[in-house]
C-alpha cells in the first residue's frame, strides 16, 4: 500500500510516497519551504503544491508540530498561533482533495522507529525524543502509541525543559557538545524518573551526532540513537494515515 507521507516543519514542508509494508520511499524526497508566516492557508497551499508535484490522488499522512486531537491543532510552541482550533484534516483534505490524516509530528517519527528503527520489537515503554528548535516527544506502550505526550515542555530548572536543552539551546548559547550533552542528561534522568522507560530513542537533528555527545549521557535505561533519521517523519505519518495508529 502506499501513501503519502509529509513532514510540515516550521521551515520546509517534504513528502514523498511511502510503501507502509516496508518503510521504504519510492520517490526521492521533495521538499517547499515552509511559508512565512505559516498561516493555515498558506501551509495548506504549500501542501497542495507538494501533492501536484506527485500528481498524488491517493491518501496522505502529514506529521505536524504540535497537538492534534480529533483532527484539530490544540496547541502552537512552535507555529503561528493562528493554528489553534484549525480543523486541520479538513483544511488539508478540502485544499489538497486528497483525504489527509495529519499526527504530531514526533508521534509520526515515533511509529516510524518503532516499526522499522531503534524501537522495533521492544516491548514495555519506550520513549522518543525528537531533539530541534524544541524537544518533541512519542510513548509507545508494548509497541502502541500514547498520542500528543509533551515531555518537551515539562518544568525544569524554573523553565520549560526545551528552553534548557533543546539544539536551538545548544546554538544560541554556543555550547559544545559535552556542556550540552550534561544538560541532556540531565533531562533524561528528570524525564526517566517520572515515567521509567525500558528505552529511550533520541531522534531529530542531534541523532547525527550522538557519539559526539553519548559520554555524557548515564541514564538508568538504554539510550540509542534513531536510525531513520530525516526519513522517519514522513514513514510514520503515512503509516499513521494507513493504520489510524
């Protein structure tokens, strides 16, 4: 079966079709960069071009940054706040003509490894953390989603976690790899104590340089990189299209 699978980040929008049986992508990726400002029309025309590129008919899986519950944006950390309350299935299914199921866009990373990646046939919790401008998180359970988890923004430190050590952190304060990998740990441990995983998979940009920073890392758990990497996004959401996850 193949779907397309979209990954909506705040500053490219890519998709490609994905066979679900297998992970694998059946067209090179294409990418659009993320209208500004990223007002629900305009993300959803940006959307529509994509699908014309595929002369796609089919259905669509789109991983998108933040809350999704019932086919709405609950939430905007990182978006325009214009997206809160949008019917964001039906704006996309009605723009692109194509019937969309839009996920968080961790949530989407996470199906994607848990079927194919770091996370396949791992039963107990497992957790993904999706490390970029913020800290996204998904929770399997025996291999089953808990949707719209935001670890990213529990409180430490007097501040919201990925306001502490999230890679755009990382940059703004010019922190090498040790100095930010201490406040990982120190995240994880805090994440680790209140929920106790069987694994925890580190995703989004910072997976390419997870030996640069690994030392540092002395969880109570195993702690892996992820092993799609920038594919995982789109894998995930069109299998969450697929499979109603």
């Amino acid at each position: 079966m193949e779907i397309l699978g979209v990954d909506i980040g705040g500053s490219g929008i890519k998709g490609s079709p994905v066979n679900i049986e297998t992970g694998e992508l059946l067209a090179e990726r294409y990418r659009i960069a993320t209208p500004q400002p990223a007002t629900p029309q305009a993300v959803a025309d940006a959307l529509k071009e994509l699908v014309q590129h595929f002369k796609w008919k089919g259905k669509i899986g789109a991983g998108f940054p933040a809350v999704v519950r019932g086919g709405v944006v609950e939430t905007a950390a990182n978006i325009d706040p214009s997206w809160i309350g949008t019917p964001v299935c039906k704006l996309f299914t009605k723009v692109t003509g194509c019937d969309t199921h839009v996920v968080n866009d961790a949530d989407s990373a996470g199906v994607a490894e848990i079927h194919f990646g770091a996370g396949r046939g791992v039963k107990g919790v497992v957790i993904m953390i999706t490390v970029g401008t913020g800290l996204g998180t998904a929770v399997f359970i025996d291999g089953k989603l808990v949707p719209n988890t935001e670890f990213g923004h529990l409180f430490y430190k007097g501040m919201i976690a990925e306001h502490y050590t999230s890679d755009a952190v990382r940059k703004d304060e010019d922190l090498d790899w040790d100095q930010w990998g201490k406040r990982f740990n120190k995240y994880l441990k805090h994440l680790a104590m209140l929920t106790w995983p069987d694994l925890i998979i580190v995703g989004g940009g910072a997976s390419k340089k997870f030996e640069r920073f690994s030392d540092q890392i002395k969880v109570n758990t195993r702690v892996v990189p992820a092993q799609l990497l920038n594919e995982a996004g789109l894998i995930g959401a069109a299998m969450f299209a697929a499979e109603d996850l």
